[in-house]
C-alpha cells in the first residue's frame, strides 16, 4: 500500500464484520486508524471491546436480506463521508443439487450474497457524495469461474457479484467511485473450516495442501484482507470494474491431486 496515512479518521463499512475475512477487515481498517462501521447479523466476537479502537469503531446488527434494516442503518449513518463499502458477508453454498434446491433455498442465497450488495452499494451514494467519491469493493468467490456439482445458488450469486461489479463500475464512474470484485479461493475461516484441525483431513483428501505451500494451498483471512484494503486504496486508482482473483493459484490447477 502506497500510504496507510489516508485510511486515518477515514470512515469506512463493512458488510460480514463479525466473522472471518469480514472481521480481519474491520480490524485492520482500525488498526489504520479508520473510523469502521461493521454490519452482521451476528454480534462481532472481539472487536468492540478493544478500548484502543473504542472511539472509531461502530457496529450494527443488520440482517442483510432485509432490505429495510439495511435502509435504515444507511439513512442513521447518511451525513458521513464515506471512503470505502466493503461487501463481504455472505452465506455459504448449501451443498443442495438443483433437484432438491428450493425456492426459498435459492432466495436466502441470492437475498444475502447478491441482492443486499446492490442495496447496500444503493444506499451508500448519498454517503460517497459526501466524500466525492470513493471505492466499492465486493467480495466474489472461484466459485464464479470454476466451481463444483452442487453448488449453484452460491456460484451464481457470486457470477452475479462479479457482473454487478461490472455494471456499477460504469454507472457510477461519474461519481468518481471505483468498484472492484474480490475473487478468493480457500480461506480458513468459519465459512469453510469450522474447525481447522479436524477438517485439515478432509481438506487435503480433496487435494488442498494445508501446509501453506502447495499450489491453490488454504489461505488465511488477513490474506484476502489485504488485497481488500489494497483495491480500495488510491494505489489502486487504475483497478475498476473488475475482479481480482486471490487465490494461491487454485484456478490454475486442472485436477486436485
Ligand atoms: N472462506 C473462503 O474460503 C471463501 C472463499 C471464497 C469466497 N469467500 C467469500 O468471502 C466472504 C467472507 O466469507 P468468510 O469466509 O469470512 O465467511 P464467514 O462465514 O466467516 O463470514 C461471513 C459473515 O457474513 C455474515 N452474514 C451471513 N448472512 C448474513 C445476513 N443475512 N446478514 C448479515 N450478515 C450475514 C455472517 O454472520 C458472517 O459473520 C464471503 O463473501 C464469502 O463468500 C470465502
């Protein structure tokens, strides 16, 4: 990053802020001395209690696939100047085939993952204009490239994640906001490992080294945080309407082995 300097008093949001790579995010845009508003519908687990970061950290329990409790948080924080939207939370695949996906499955998903970071990126305009600009960062998925059976509502919200990156990057250019897509592979966090040394097994039966060194190996959350931060960064000025894959390399293998 070129100078951590202008993340200071900056203020910032950021969706998923209660666990995983959400939460490493809030962290370190604290850490940074940004004024960070967390949303989950899960209370944060550390974070808060922190005294260092007692005055710059806010956080809210918002359910994001209500569209009214993300309407309301935006209009309470609507006079500040937003520098950066970070939308990370998400749900997990289902693991359901499309045979026995329901509706109500397939909405939960597609509610949470894709509709609520076109609503949280709509509301949060008035918020960007107070600051005459500033970047959305949206976290997508491999998921979106290349996936596996059985997980089609969350690689279709993320496919969407990546279009509506696209899309908002052209719209919103005027306004002088960048909008970025994240793509990780696999991070050890709740979402995927919920308890690491148990599932390491699993995890490298499937072919994915846990070592940290084999190609596509199981990255840790403050790696995917930083690119984060990175693509919100004025370093990144020339980054828009696209999505960077962080991902050690997993898309790059043709077979787990
Ligand atoms: N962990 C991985 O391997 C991996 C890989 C690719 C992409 N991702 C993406 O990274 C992002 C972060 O995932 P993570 O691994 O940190 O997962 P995580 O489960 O640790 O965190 C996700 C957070 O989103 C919150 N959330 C879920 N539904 C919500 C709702 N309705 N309202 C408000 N908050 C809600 C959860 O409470 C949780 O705190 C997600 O977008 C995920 O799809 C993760």
């Amino acid at each position: 990053m070129r100078d951590k300097s202008e993340w200071n008093q900056k203020f910032c949001i950021v969706t998923g802020a209660a666990s995983g790579i959400g939460e490493t995010t809030f962290r370190m845009l604290l850490d940074l001395g940004a004024s960070v508003l967390g949303l989950d519908r899960n209370e944060p687990r550390e974070i808060l209690k922190n005294k260092k970061f007692k005055a710059q950290a806010h956080f809210r329990k918002c359910d994001l696939s209500d569209p009214d409790q993300i309407l309301d948080v935006f209009e309470e924080f609507k006079d500040s100047e937003l520098k950066a939207l970070f939308n990370v939370a998400a749900l997990p695949s289902n693991g359901l085939s499309i045979s026995n996906l329901s509706v109500q499955e397939w909405d939960q998903i597609l509610n949470v993952n894709l509709r609520a970071v076109f609503l949280t990126s709509k509301y949060s305009l008035p918020l960007f204009k107070n600051n005459n600009g500033g970047c959305i960062v949206n976290v997508s998925s491999v998921h979106a490239f290349a996936s596996m059976r059985n997980h089609s509502a969350y690689a279709a919200s993320k496919g969407g994640v990546n279009s509506l990156t696209a899309q908002l990057a052209l719209e919103l250019n005027p306004l002088n906001i960048r909008v970025v897509g994240v793509a990780p592979g696999s991070i050890k966090t709740p979402m995927t490992t919920k308890d690491f040394e148990n599932d390491k097994l699993q995890l490298e039966k499937l072919g994915f080294p846990t070592d940290g060194l084999g190609i596509g190996h199981v990255g840790e959350p403050d790696e995917i945080a930083e690119v984060l931060l990175w693509s919100a960064s004025s370093a990144a000025s020339f980054v828009n309407g696209t999505v960077i894959t962080a991902d050690a390399g997993l898309l790059a293998r043709l077979t787990f082995e």
